[in-house]
C-alpha cells in the first residue's frame, strides 16, 4: 500500500477537520437508531497478514469471515473473477457477511469512465452473485482524473444502475481546494443516493474533506504502521460516536496499512471503542498475537 506513504509520520497533522456543514442536516434526516457497522480489513490473504490465521488454516477466505463482518474487497480492481468464484466467496462466508468490492480498473483506470458501459455491465454482471452479500461496490478514480473530468465523471454516475448501491472516491486534489464548484459533485452524489468516500492517508490529507451525501459514511484508514495510528482511531471513534448521535445509517470502514499485518489489530480495536462505548455487539476478532502475548492491542 504506498498510496499517500510518507518517510516520517510523525511530521503529519493527523487532526481531522471539522464536518461539512451540511451533514448534520442530512443525518438528521435519516434518524435511524442504532446504525448498520461494518469494520474490516482490505484482503485476506494469508501472506499479507502474517500472524493473524492459526497455525494450520487451510481456507483463509472462511476463516477471516468468522473474525469480521466485511471486507474491502481490492482483488475485483485487478481481476475480473469468474463468476464461480464469486459464488465461491458467497458460500464460504456466513449469513450477514458484507462484501465491498471496488470497480475495475479497466472502467476507472483505462476507459476513465468515457464509453465504459459494456466493461461496467460485465462487472456487475459477475459480481451481482455476491447476492445479499454484496455490501457496496466503490468507484476509485486515479490521481490525475481531476475537475477538468467533471462531465465524463456526471455522465457515468447519471447512468449508474440504483441496484447497485455506490461509493466514489476521488484522488485528485482539485476536487477539494475551491477550483471547482464542489456543490455541483455533492448536489449529484445526493440525488443519486452515491456515498461520497472519506480517505484518511498520511501523506494525502487532501483528500480529508469531511463532507457526507448519504447517511453512509464509507471510509478508507490508511495507518502508517506507527503508534499514532491508534490515536488517530480515537479520533474517528468520536466522529463516528457524533454522526451516531445525529442520526447516521451505515458505517463502513476498512483498514490499510503499508504492512497489512497490523490492520486486524487496528479493526479490533476501534471495534472495541464502539462495543464499549456506544452499546455495539460487534465480534471481537481473535488474534494468536494478542492471545499469546505477542503483541499488546492497545497502545
């Protein structure tokens, strides 16, 4: 994971901003109680998080859904899988097991959305046989589609499918530094009822802007693999605790690290924020590291 990678985080104002003005508005609006929370990592993969499955796992993709209710699923950016294993990863998984798969690179990446409707309807061709486990797919754009792409980007998400439901993340800075009329992306994202992406990365606090257009808050927690990655989930669990209070639907969030290893540690410890502070019955996944001394979860 180099994306927003930096030599010294300790360097970084890892604060959050304040939120947008208008989310408190279009949270009360939504008043739903005790939100859906969803909280994983972004790959199961057994070399990236060394450590975390017992000695002698066989099915890394099984046991990991018994740990965590969801998963970030990078893998459909690279591969566009077939449609038996995505049938696979649905009957490996249990009953409320979400996946949030991110779109191919081949719409986001090569086509960059203009003539991308064959290459999108094949994806979700493939990956509606996640079924009820298919959480939110996300549409990553690349760092250099920036606002001079505003009526490519429209037109694609006018078209979007309302089946699929949609999150969009968008990587180039001049969508958030007063160059372009932001309002006219948010007032879109409203309408079509698309999660607008928060991205917390240490070298990129750019792209940090706070700003809701649904009731769901999907966030993207780049850690740094250094002790303040926990502080900075004590500061997410309060705004996560705020947007609870105010009426929020979903929360989605998954965790990132430059060595994957850490994400478990860093996912079960804001699960235990919220299961001890806000009443969460959330699973607390087990960790042979925590277990055996190996690691201590709380910094």
């Amino acid at each position: 994971m180099k994306f927003g990678k930096v030599e010294n985080p300790d360097d970084i104002d890892f604060s959050l901003p304040p939120d947008a003005p208008a989310n408190k508005a279009l949270l009360n609006a939504a008043k739903a109680g005790k939100p859906g929370i969803y909280i994983g990592c972004a790959k199961w993969n057994k070399t990236d998080l060394k450590g975390f499955y017992p000695k002698g796992t066989k099915d890394e993709l099984a046991y990991y859904a018994t740990q965590f209710n969801s998963i970030e699923l990078n893998a459909t950016f690279y591969n566009n899988f077939p449609v038996e294993t995505i049938e696979t990863w649905y009957t490996k998984t249990p009953a409320g097991f979400k996946f949030f798969p991110k779109l191919h690179q081949g719409i986001s990446h090569w086509k960059r959305l203009k003539d991308a409707k064959e290459p999108t309807d094949i994806y979700l061709d493939g990956i509606a046989h996640l079924q009820d486990k298919l959480g939110m797919l996300f549409l990553q754009m690349p760092d250099n589609f920036g606002p001079k792409n505003w009526e490519i980007l429209k037109a694609y998400l006018e078209e979007w499918p309302s089946g699929f439901p949609l999150a969009l993340e968008l990587r180039h800075t001049g969508w958030y530094d007063g160059s372009f009329d932001s309002e006219e992306l948010y007032s879109l994202l409203e309408k079509k009822n698309i999660s607008h992406i928060v991205t917390d990365s240490a070298g990129r606090r750019d792209l940090l802007h706070m700003r809701l257009t649904t009731p769901t808050a999907f966030i993207r927690y780049n850690g740094a693999n250094v002790d303040s990655d926990y502080t900075r989930l004590d500061d997410w669990f309060e705004r996560l605790k705020r947007w609870t209070e105010e009426g929020i639907q979903n929360i989605y969030f998954f965790v990132h690290q430059n060595h994957e290893e850490a994400s478990p540690l860093l996912s079960s410890y804001l699960i235990q924020k919220l299961n001890k502070e806000l009443g969460i019955e959330l699973q607390v996944p087990y960790d042979p590291r925590v277990a055996s001394g190996q690691v201590t979860l709380f910094k």
